[in-house]
C-alpha cells in the first residue's frame, strides 16, 4: 500500500464515468421512448380526472380488495390525479437524469465577513448617525421619548380587550342549584331513584326551560354521571355518603385536569377513566385519584329526591367543576 | 437564429433594460447544488408547503368559520337533523357534495402529515451532519421557527372542522392556557370570547391559520431559502470537495428538471395516499360537545410527544393563599417544550462554545466523526420517542393487551432512564464505527477469499479500498480538547472558574475518538 491511498491532492474530481445513453445511441433512443411514455401516463391521469368528474356519480361505489367499497367518483378523481402529477414528476427526473448532462461543476466559495475596510466605515457610519441625533445631549427630548415609547405600547394590549367578557365567577358555578332536577342526556327526561337499577350509570344534565337551547359553554361544565351502587360497596366519608342517595352516586363528568368528558365507566372495578390522560378515579372511595396526572377527585354533587321520587340536587356543587385555573381556591 | 429564440431574446432584452437583470440572473443560474438523497428532504418540506397552500385555497371556498348553530340538511344521513356548528356543517359538505372536494381535504391534512414530517427529518439531517455550524446559525433559528410554527398552525388546521375530536383537543388547550399563573384564565376568556368552548375561537383561529400564520411561514421559508441560495449549499467530504468550493450539478437544465420534477412525485405521492388512504373522517367522530368524547382520542402524530408528556406528568398542584397551580399541566405542557425549543435554537451556540471553534463550516460531518453530538441527538431522539409511545398508550394497551398502567410506569421511568443510556450506547457506537474505518484503511476490506498458507494457518484476503473511499473515512479533523487554565499567566485566578471548568469538561468529552492513521501507520503497515 502506498501513499496513494489517501489522496493528497484533492482538487482532481473524479473522471466522469459515461451513462450508456451518453455512448450508445440505442440507449439513448430507448431512454427518450421511456420520457415520452412517462408524459403519456401523466396525460391519462389527467384524463381519468376530467371523466370521473363529469361522468361518475357520487353515489357509485366499488369494491376493492383489502380497500373494500370505494365511492367511485373519489377514487377516481384522487386516483387520476395522482397519476397525471406523479408522472410529470417521474418523466422529467428520468429526462434529467438519463439525456441531461451529468457532469459535475465546482463553485469558489467566499468567506462572508466584509473587508476590514468595509467594515470599519460601516463603524463610522453608524457612529455619525447615531452622534446626529445628539440623544445624550438632549435629555429633554430623550425622556419624553421614553415616556411616550412606554405608553405607545399599551393601546395594542388594551385594543385586545374587548375579544371576550371578564371571567367573574363562570369557572366556579354551574347551573345546579338546590331543587334542580336531574334530567337524561339525551332525552331530557327526570330519572326516579327506583328506576336505575344498581349498576346503572346515566349521564345527566340540570333541567331547564328550554332544553334544546342549553349553550355548550353550560354542557361544557354541568353534566353529571350518574352511577349506583349497593350502599356497603362505598367507602365513603360520612359527610361525603350522605350526599348519596340509596347507592346512588353523582360526580362531575368534566375531568378535574384537563376538562375532558369522563366517559369510560368499568363496571368490575368500579373506576372511572378519562379516555385524554387516563387519569383513573374510584368510584367507591368518592372518585379518588388513583392513576394518572389529575391531581384532585372529580366534584361530587349532593343529590336526593323530591316530593314525586324525582332525582334532584340538594345543593350546588359545593367546588368548582373542570380544570384548575389561577383563581381557584382549593382550600 | 430560430424565431423562438428572437420571440426570447426580444422578452429578455426588454426585462434587461428595464431592471438589468441579466447580471445577477447569470450569476444565479450558475449556482451549483451538490448531489445527496438527504438534500432533498428539505424540499420535501418546502414543496409540501406549497401543496398546503394550493389545497387550503381550495377548501375556504367552501368552509363556513363560524360557530353559528345550523341544522345538518346534506345528503349524509346519519348526521341528518343534528344541531352542529356551520364549521362542521360545511366540512360535511366538502366532504359529501364537492366534487373532489374530500380528495382535497385528505391532501390538505396529509400534506401537513408529511410537512411536519419532512421537517423533522430535514432537522435531523442537518443537525447530524453540522450543517447548522459557522455560518448557517441564522438558518438553524429560523428552521426551529418554523418548526414551531408548524405545531401552531396544525393545531389549528385540525381544529377548524370543530368534530368531536377536534373539540376535545380544544378542551385540553384550553385547560393548558388556564394553568398559566395569574393571567391564564384571563386569556382563555378572550381567546374563546367567552367559557370554553365560547363563541369566538373557530374564526379567530381561522384568521391565524389562513393569513397570518401562512404570512410567517412565507416570509420565514422565503428568507430560509435566500440564506441557502446566498451562502451556498454543503456538502459531503469527498475528493475534489473542500471548504473553499461546491462541486455539483448548476441549476439549469439538471437541477431545476429534477427538482421541478421532484415537486410533482411528492404532489404525486401526497394525491394517492390521500386517495386511498382516509384520515380524520370527521363524520364518523360528529359534531363537537363537551359532554362527550370517543375512546383513543388521539393528536396529529407531531402532537403526540406532547400528550405524552401530559398523561405521564404526576398529579402535583400547589394550593396555597386562595390559588391554584396545576404543575401536572405547566410542567410537561409549557416548560419541558419550551427547555426543548430554547436548548435547539441555541445548540450550535453551545457546541462552538464548547469546541472553541469559530471557523465557517461548508463540509459535512460523518455523524460518528463527532460522537457526543450524534449522542446528544440520539438521546433527544429517544426522550421524544418515549413520549409519543406514551402519547398513544390507550391505542397500544387495547390493541397489544397490555396494561394501560404498566405502559405509564414504563414511560415514566423510561423518559429519565432510557435518554442517558441511548447517549452512552450511541457514544460507544461511534467509537466503533471509527474504529471499523480505522481497520478498513489499515487492512482494507474483507473479501470472502481463504488463503491457506504453506505452514497451514488459514487467512483471509483482504483487498485494498478505493482511493475515494479512503479519502472520504480520512478526510474529517480531530481537534484537540480545549485548554483552559483555572489561573492565568501571572498565576492569578481566572474569574469564572465554574464556567472554566463545565468548558474544560465538556471538551473534553467532545474530543474523545479514536486516533485518525497516521502517515507512519501506512508505511508500517506497508513493510509486512
């Protein structure tokens, strides 16, 4: 082995090796064929396009395998443009890199800093400039500038304003007050105590007058889950038992962490699980937290029936409901 | 001279008399770009912006932004005489009556799949090989801008068909901006106008998505490209290649046939996966209320290392003189990413400080020529990899069998664990990569041949390796670590001693690497 090996000089590139189409003219009839059957298919995508645009109804389907029953039209349209675009592209890089000239070039490179000279006029240039303004001179004008700069930056902060309305108290009341009727959800109908059976879980919302204008600002914070249990299945505090009613138990369904519908109910475990974060809650032990990052119990509302055996709440949710925020005194 | 040609030069010498183009077109179009597939995935990125813009335009001929209650009257029946917003009504719509209306739809969203994608990919390249060193830093900053653009801009596109999946996503936004102390609440409320999930965010974001975002995005990749165009393109080590030139194919006819040709394959590609295969069928999920939600709610792909971070954080809040802090939402929502953007932005910062090399690159590392940065890269690779697992833990638990639980734990555990042993197992890996190209240079290459010599010993032959290949496994530098001193040259204490000493060390984990043959090796190993 020699010194060769590693070559010392490296400015020589090296020799460009000739494609077939550069030598044999064969090659390179064939190669332009190839081109020119590549635009081709490109042309037929584009016609596949237009027909199944006019053509086929939007109501057809088709079966493909693996695929199963495809709107035709969809298909067709995607399909015919897939091709008449992939095509294009296909046939001018297989032009380029077959019939164009494949040899290399070099360019010189320049360093970017500027000539010394160019930069030390540019250093005067400034100074000048900046010396013009005589800032330091004029202190006056200096301090008023300052102050108007500082106030010039709030009106863009305050023409914000007037997106939304001031919290107030939104984050911390629902629409539950004492007497509300529970009321399914869908359905709107008021639940007798003696028609869930044990193991029943019903989503709730707070009766209304007109049910069918409820906001999604109120669905956003007041559906509660209903779940009953047999009484000794609880492990509840006493205080906390007696907001139940007969095994039956009401819980915010609004995630104390991030706000999601508490959705997933296990029947086995008794648990609660958000399907965002999987943060699990225990039904039986007052929805503790028992998995996952949601750092508080989902709310409990205190619940019994009235006069008729209607479901209905003794109290408003005595915590707010849904994500913590800044305001909100856990204590 | 041909009348096409006359027709071209008369339109040219008009232009030239008017702006005097020629000068700078003729230097332009002699701009060389040198040939690598890894080249390519940033105009991936940039052809797919292109494609999202097209297909965007498309799509607001027909979308309604608005969060005005309407009854669905189209032609998909299960959704029929349900109270939705007008955003969704008219996804629908695009969806079910415009023709090719959800091809667009499908090309918009796998377009921005693929963007994101791509984007990464690009980033990975970039930062594996040191393009971003001296002088590319500004292109580094505006790479990790438009990164973060992205995520805001995705966030919002897959936002506007206000479904319930979307909502959902909406939901924990919303949760997020209301865990920032003191104003969170506040801002959530003008954001949203409103309670969430109030009245105003569908158009507000719509506005941010369709005009002021894509302005940015514009106006970032624009002056992006210029830099490239303006400093002139890397390029691999490779004989003929040094700092001072670029060896490559000029931009006419090769180049821009390729590239041009290029931006129709990925439109190509992009048009047939969005035939074939759905995404977000947004019908199937139906109108968003915050009262329900589907099973395996999941993020776009490039969100879900954030999710992930969110299921895996521990319950912790502070409650203290009438206020909440939810550091199970402010940790891994907003300071873990925002360590993770900063240390980005500011790496090539920090490994000129820590190699003390202030010169321009315009040659490519071999990733295992620098072992602690293809380290770093791998361990942040697998931090955010670990994320993601756990941002799809429900999907993995129900389709694997597993135990929701145990994917947690592992996460858990595996987002402090698993990083720093990637880092020390990527380490040793480059080591002995350079190690193998030791031996190749040495030896050469093995090629299968058995000799069997007079006194029996079997070997096999090995056979020289090329000449350009020899060059390219020699041609990188080894630098020494740097030589701090704690006292200076009068024996005085230096002040920042600390910093001096983090400087000293981490330099000196920089330089760690097998040493490169030398010339006395070659002739030794010449002599046998």
């Amino acid at each position: 082995m020699s010194n060769e090996l590693i070559p010392s000089d490296n400015s020589a590139i090296p020799v460009h090796a000739p494609r077939a189409t550069d030598i044999n003219p064969k090659a390179e009839k064939r190669a332009e064929q190839q081109v020119a059957i590549l635009f081709a298919l490109s042309g037929i995508g584009s016609l596949l396009l237009i027909y199944s645009y006019i053509y086929v109804a939007n109501d057809v389907f088709i079966f493909i395998p693996i695929m199963g029953d495809q709107n035709a039209q969809q298909l067709g349209i995607g399909i015919g443009m897939a091709m008449s675009l992939f095509f294009l592209g296909i046939a001018a890089i297989h032009w380029a890199k077959t019939l164009m000239s494949d040899k290399e070039v070099v360019n010189h490179r320049h360093e970017f800093r500027s000539s010394d000279s160019d930069r030390e006029e540019f250093v005067k240039t400034v100074k000048e400039g900046v010396a013009g303004v005589e800032l330091g001179r004029r202190k006056l004008i200096k301090r008023s500038l300052g102050a108007a700069l500082a106030l010039f930056a709030l009106p863009p902060v305050l023409l914000l304003r007037d997106l939304g309305p001031l919290p107030k108290k939104q984050l911390e009341t629902t629409n539950w007050k004492a007497g509300t009727r529970l009321v399914t959800d869908p359905g709107n109908r008021p639940i007798l105590a003696s028609d869930l059976e044990v193991g029943a879980v019903v989503q709730v919302l707070p009766a209304v007058e007109h049910p069918d204008e409820r906001a999604l600002s109120d669905i956003a914070k007041d559906p509660v889950l209903l779940i009953r249990l047999r009484p000794e299945d609880f492990q509840l505090t006493p205080q906390k038992f007696a907001m139940t009613h007969d095994g039956i138990i009401a819980f915010s369904k609004i995630c104390s962490h991030m706000g999601c519908a508490v959705a997933l109910y296990e029947q086995q475990t008794k648990h609660l699980l958000c399907p965002c974060h999987q943060s699990t809650f225990d039904v039986t032990r007052g929805a503790k937290v028992i998995f996952g990052p949601a750092a508080r119990p989902l709310p409990q509302l205190d619940i019994t029936v009235d006069a008729q055996g209607y479901l209905v709440a003794r109290a408003a949710f005595n915590e707010p409901v849904g994500p913590s925020f800044w305001e909100r005194n856990s204590q | 001279m041909t009348s096409v040609e006359n027709k071209l030069g008369n339109a040219a010498n008009f232009v030239d008399e008017r702006i005097g183009a020629a000068g700078w077109v003729k230097k332009s179009l002699n701009k060389v770009f040198p040939d690598h597939w890894s080249f390519m995935l940033g105009e991936v990125c940039m052809y797919s912006f292109i494609i999202l813009l097209l297909s965007g335009t498309f799509l607001t001929f027909w979308f309604d932004p608005s969060q005005r209650d309407v009854i669905y009257q189209g032609v998909y029946e299960p959704l029929k005489g349900l109270k939705m917003s007008a955003a969704y009504a008219s996804t629908l719509d695009i969806s079910f009556e415009v023709r090719g209306g959800l091809l667009m739809r499908q090309i918009h969203h796998w377009a921005a799949n693929i963007f994101m994608a791509a984007i990464v990919a690009h980033l990975l390249r970039v930062f594996f090989t040191g393009a971003f060193r001296k002088p590319r830093e500004f292109n580094w900053i505006l790479g990790i801008l438009l990164l973060t653009l992205g995520f805001v801009e995705g966030l919002f596109g897959y936002s506007l068909p206000d479904d319930l999946l979307s909502g959902t996503g909406l939901r924990i936004t919303s949760a997020i901006i209301q865990a920032i102390p003191v104003v969170g609440t506040y801002i959530s409320f003008f954001l949203f106008g409103g309670a969430f999930p109030g009245v105003g965010f569908i158009p507000r974001i719509f506005t941010l998505h369709v005009l002021l975002i894509p302005g940015a995005f514009l106006a970032v990749i624009t002056i992006h490209v210029m830099l490239v165009w303006y400093q002139k393109h890397t390029q691999f080590p490779g004989v003929g290649r040094t700092e001072k030139n670029v060896v490559g194919h000029p931009i006419l006819p090769v180049y821009m046939a390729k590239a041009g040709g290029f931006f129709f394959v990925v439109f190509g590609v992009i048009a047939f996966l969005s035939a074939v295969a759905s995404i977000n069928p947004i019908w199937l999920y139906g109108p968003y209320t915050p009262g329900q939600i589907s099973a395996g709610s999941q993020p776009d792909w490039y969100m879900g290392w954030l999710d992930g971070l969110v299921r895996m954080a521990p319950p912790l809040e502070t409650h203290a003189f009438g206020h909440t802090i939810s550091w199970n939402i402010l940790i891994p929502a907003l300071i873990v990413p925002g360590i993770v953007f900063t240390g980005m932005a500011l790496y090539p910062f920090i490994e000129s400080w820590i190699t003390g090399d202030k010169r321009e690159h315009h040659l490519l590392d071999r990733p295992r020529n620098v072992p602690n940065r293809t380290a770093l890269g791998v361990m942040s690779v697998t931090f955010v990899m670990v994320a993601l697992i756990n941002g799809g833990n429900d999907i993995l638990a129900t389709n694997f069998a597993l135990s929701i639980n145990q994917i947690m734990w592992f996460s858990r555990i595996g987002i402090f664990v698993l990083p720093p042993l990637a880092f020390v197992i990527t380490k040793r890996l480059c080591l002995s990569l350079q190690r193998a190209d030791r031996d190749l240079l040495l030896h050469g290459t093995e090629t299968g041949r058995l000799l069997r010599l007079p006194h029996g010993e079997f070997v096999e032959v090995h056979a020289p390796i090329s000449a350009e290949k020899a060059f390219i496994l020699q041609s990188h530098e080894q630098s020494a670590a740097l030589e701090i001193d704690d006292v200076d040259s009068r024996g005085v204490r230096r002040p920042g001693s600390i910093k001096n000493k983090l400087q000293r060390r981490l330099s000196k984990a920089h330089a760690v690497a097998v040493p490169k043959v030398t010339e006395q090796e070659l002739k030794e190993i010449e002599h046998h």
